[in-house]
C-alpha cells in the first residue's frame, strides 16, 4: 500500500493539490484473477474499468473523485475521445472550445500541468461533416453517478495514457450555463474564474503504456487540504482492508463486492 499524498500550491486566488504517485499507485497488492481469463457478463473492466495494467487503483480514483464533490452537480470532459464518450454514455455532449491537458509521460506536478488547451476531438476513418466541423472543440457531459465516471473512462482508457476532467459545482442551470460560458471563446479560461466560490475541479490521468503515469489534480478557491487529507487517510484504510482480503477473494462475484468497500462508492449512487 502507498498513501495518497497531495502536495498543496496556491495558484493566484485558486487552491491547486497535486497528486502523481509514479510508479507508487496506491494499490501494491492485487487480486491475481485480474490475470486470469474472466468469465462473460459484469467483469472488473465492465463494472470499474479495472484490469490488469490499470487495476484496483482506479476505482480508488472513482471513489475519491465522487466522495470529493458530494452535493455538486458534476460535468465532466474526457479528453479527445469525445464521440467515443458520447457512445459509452449514452447522451450527447454540450460543446466547449477548452480541455485541460495533463503530459501523463512526466513525473513531476509542475511539468505535467499545462493547463486549459484548445479543444479536440478524434475523428473516425469516415468522419461525417458534423464530426469535421467540431473537431476543435472538446465535449462536456453531466455525470450522474459514479457509474458514469466509469463509461467515460470506457471511452478513454485504452490508449497509452487517458484524461477526465470533472467539474464540480452547485446544482442548477444557471450555474452550469456560468461553467459552459466560462469554458467558450477565444480567451483562455482561469481555472478560478470558472469555479467561483462553489466549484471543485478535478483532472484524473491515468497511465497505461510504460512511460506514463497517474496522477489527479484538485483544485478550488477555497482551502479543501483538510477535507482532502481525511479523504486521502480513508482511501489509505480502505487499501489496506482491501489488501489484507485478497485470500478471500475467489472469482470475480467476490472482487466486484469488494470494490464498493474499496472506493468508497456504489456505481449507482448519487
């Protein structure tokens, strides 16, 4: 077991926390049937996008980002595979010209932060015309429960390294229509312009081929370092729990009730 640890750094008037373990996810012990040819139906990739190169640690990652933004209303872009994520969803995206991007390729905080980008989108081989028209421009989509943080991650994990940013802010339309006109034009957002007083935003990377590496980012215009360090002590406990259990762990039924314990979270849940 490695702890979660975030590093705070105040950027102007934002509170920013950093997260990149590199090699030291947080999970060191794993269920060895994540090595094992599973069964068909509810699988550990199917369930928590969980498998054996990206494995229990993302569904710490789940469980922390939701536990984080409790109460708020949650939108989320998943870098480039917009369409992809449309699919998995099952709904639409509004359309933003800004993503943040995150160099899964470098260790440090510093060097992987660049910030809020021009938007973009993969095209298919056929790309219809609409899909040409909106290439630059990247997709938010309203996250209902933890569930749907895993379909979005569906969409993007497969590559050698994938990105979700999750915006968290108060419920209602005003407040989402504030966050879409803050993620539009020509000027580049300020991450503290576009939370306000109310929102957390969250980016979670996550490193597949060799070479890449995790990593979440936290940020909000109030200090959230004593929430986040009791969340990061809780998550330590759950690990910990969870791998003293593993014995007990004999087909995938037995690892797939163990992930709610483990995150923190029911799939379904609001």
């Amino acid at each position: 077991m490695h702890p979660i640890r975030f590093a705070a750094v105040q950027r102007h008037d934002t509170h920013v926390f950093h997260y990149a373990p590199g090699d030291d996810v947080a999970v060191s012990r794993h269920w060895p049937g994540l090595f094992e040819e599973w069964p068909e139906g509810e699988t550990p990739f199917t369930e928590w996008a969980v498998n054996n190169n990206n494995t229990e640690e993302v569904a710490v990652y789940v469980g922390l980002v939701w536990r984080l933004t409790a109460g708020l209303a949650r939108y989320a872009i998943p870098t480039y595979y917009r369409d992809d994520a449309a699919r998995t969803l099952g709904r639409e995206p509004v359309l933003v010209d800004w993503e943040y991007e995150v160099d899964a390729e470098q260790l440090t905080a510093e060097s992987r932060d660049n910030g809020f980008v021009p938007g973009r989108a993969a095209l298919t081989i056929r790309p219809t015309a609409w899909e040409v028209e909106n290439a630059s421009r990247a997709g938010l989509f309203p996250l209902a429960t933890p569930r749907d943080l895993v379909s979005a991650l569906h969409a993007v994990i497969f590559d050698a390294s994938s990105e979700i940013s999750v915006f968290a802010v108060a419920q209602g339309a005003e407040r989402f229509e504030r966050l879409t006109a803050a993620l539009r034009g020509p000027v580049r957002p300020a991450l503290g312009h576009i939370l306000g007083d109310d929102g957390i935003f969250l980016d979670l990377t996550i490193g597949s081929d060799l070479g890449n590496y995790d990593s979440i980012i936290i940020a909000s215009c109030t200090d959230l370092l004593r929430p986040l360090t009791d969340l990061a002590a809780d998550c330590a406990q759950r690990v910990e729990s969870y791998e003293q259990r593993l014995d007990e762990l004999h087909s995938v039924r037995d690892f797939l009730r163990a992930m709610p314990e483990l995150a923190g979270v029911d799939l379904d849940a609001s």
